[in-house]
C-alpha cells in the first residue's frame, strides 16, 4: 500500500559505493562498478533535529550524473563506516543514469 508518511521511490543508483541489502545500509563498492541500483525507498520529509543522529551519511540525491543544479534532497543512509569516508568519496544517489 501507499506510504503513511511519505512517498516510495524507485530507480535511484548509488554512485561511489554499494548497498548492502541485507544490513540495509552503505558499503564499498564493488570492482569496477561504477552504479548499484537502489531498492526501493520511502522518502520522508524529517526536521533537522531528528537528521542529526550517529551512524548516518546524509548522501545527496541528483537528478543526473551532471550533479550541482541537479539536487533534490539528502537521503539519510545507514553507515558503520564513518559518514566522512562517503563524504571524501564523493558518493551520492543518481536518478537518471545514462
């Protein structure tokens, strides 16, 4: 069914690292893979008091590779690693990928 509180989306693509599907959460990405395909995410609007918790990246989201004017929002992913090694990554979430 719909989501309570936000929207589902579908399509996103990790770039610079991998999801983990079972933990649920960002990882080194593979060799020599440049995207990994996102499942499903339920997207909800959250203040800024409940964002700033541990043992999350807030990984920006892209409508293209092309980036800057391209942003809509920050996902918050789960992370074990610390949030700055995906910052120094560059790693973020692409929506349309060529």
């Amino acid at each position: 069914g719909p989501s309570r509180d936000g929207a589902y989306i579908i399509g996103l693509s990790l770039q610079g690292a991998s999801w983990d599907v079972n933990g649920a959460q960002i990882e080194k990405s593979k060799p020599k893979e440049m995207f990994c395909p996102m499942p499903v995410i339920n997207v909800k609007a959250v203040t800024k008091e409940k964002a700033n918790v541990g043992g999350i990246y807030h990984c920006p989201t892209y409508m293209t590779e092309q980036r800057g004017p391209t942003w809509y929002f920050n996902a918050q992913l789960k992370t074990t690693s610390p949030p700055a090694r995906w910052t120094l990554a560059g790693v973020a979430l692409i929506g349309d990928v060529a």
